[in-house]
C-alpha cells in the first residue's frame, strides 16, 4: 500500500495499535527525512510492515485506508505453499525413520568406535530433523498471518515546511535564549556592583568626600573677611 497521510508518524503509531486490536504484530517501522519540490523542502516519510490474522486481512486493510487521505497504489499477492509443505513432510519421514534406524545400530553396537561413528551421524539427523521442523512452523505461520506493507507519504500541505535548513520556531527559541542569557548577564552584574563595587567606592569617596569639603570651608571662610 501506499498511502497518502496528514502525519507518518502519528500514522505509525495509530496502525501500529489497529495491528495489535486485529491480533497482529509489527514486524517493523522506519520514519526518515526526504527533500521535494526543488530539493529545499523537506518532509518525513515512513514504511511500515505488520502481520495480521489471515482472516482478518480485508478488515485490517479497510482500516488502515480508512486513516489516509489518499491511497496512491495497492497490490495484493500471495504464495502457494502447498508443494514446499509436502516435500518438507516426507522430508521430515525419511529423517525420522533414518534416525530410529541408527539408534538401532548404536544400540547393537560394539567397539566404542562404532559407537562414536554412529553418534556423530545420529546428532547429524536430528539437527536436520530441527531444521525442518522449523522449516515447517515457519510456513504453518505465515499461512495463518498475512503481511501488510505500507509506505506512509505526507500530504505537502499540512506539513511544517523547513526552507533551506530555516526552521522559524528554532530562530524563535534561539531569540528567547539571547535575550535570557542578556537579562541574567545584567543581573549579574547588578549583584557584583552592589557587593563589590559599592563598598570599595564607599571606601574611597569618604576621604575625598571630607576632602572636599574641609577645602571649600576654607575657601568659604578665606573670602568672609574680605567681604567685610
């Protein structure tokens, strides 16, 4: 499927819950950033795969058409299994008589070499035997379950644009940080002022304070006597 959607990732999360509701599972999900229009727009976009009881399939993707704003393409295949299935068993038959044939043999067994050989071809079956056997569940599963596959494309116009790299709410923020840091370098100083400057000034401008003063008095007092 590929869908049209107003936001992958909120998409992701929605079907990825759908999946769960139907008794499925997500096998995996990968949002990423891609440029369009003249390559200084850029837009995220995202795949998603999930598993779902075979019997729910139409359900499922009725449900998951149903969240976009516009399905673009959809392609429904399948795989007879049949013919692999039938092999693996008689596979599985020979294996199993092979291996009760050789615990036959080891059981009747003499010399301890005997014994090893046979040993050795014995574990050799039975981790055939396990291979099949997985081999065989794995196609009993997938015939239960149904793989969905969704490329999640964002509608352009709903998406926050990002020009050439300029994202206008992260100059906003930057703005807002200059002027903090501003604001708290002037209190700082403010409060090195008040506990370090005004006690050294205060230390300096009292005697040049009486200084002053005691040289206007007598300059004051110079000039009464003329005045008379």
């Amino acid at each position: 499927l590929t869908l049209v959607v107003e936001d992958p990732t909120a998409s992701v999360d929605t079907i990825s819950k759908l999946a769960e509701e139907m008794g499925g599972f997500v096998v995996s999900s990968y949002l990423y950033q891609t440029a369009y229009g003249s390559g200084d727009l850029t837009t995220t976009q995202g795949t998603l795969t999930i598993r779902v009881p075979a019997e729910r399939l139409d359900e499922v993707l009725e449900a998951v058409k149903s969240t976009a704003i516009e399905v673009r393409s959809e392609n429904i295949s399948g795989e007879d299994i049949t013919q692999q299935y039938v092999d693996l068993q008689s596979r599985l038959r020979n294996l199993e008589a092979a291996e009760a044939q050789l615990q036959e043999i080891m059981g009747s067994a003499t010399r301890t070499e005997d014994v090893m050989m046979v040993y050795n071809q014995l574990v050799q079956v039975r981790g055939e035997i396990e291979t099949v056997k997985g081999q065989m569940q794995y196609f009993e599963q997938s015939a239960k379950l149904s793989a969905v596959t969704m490329e999640l494309i964002p509608d352009a116009a709903a998406q926050p644009l990002q020009i050439a790299g300029w994202r206008p709410e992260g100059t906003a923020k930057a703005a807002v940080e200059a002027l903090v840091r501003t604001l708290q370098f002037l209190a700082d100083a403010g409060i090195w002022a008040v506990i370090c400057v005004a006690p050294v000034a205060l230390l300096l401008g009292l005697p040049a304070y009486f200084v002053v003063r005691g040289i206007r008095r007598r300059r004051k007092a110079a000039r009464a006597p003329k005045a008379e």
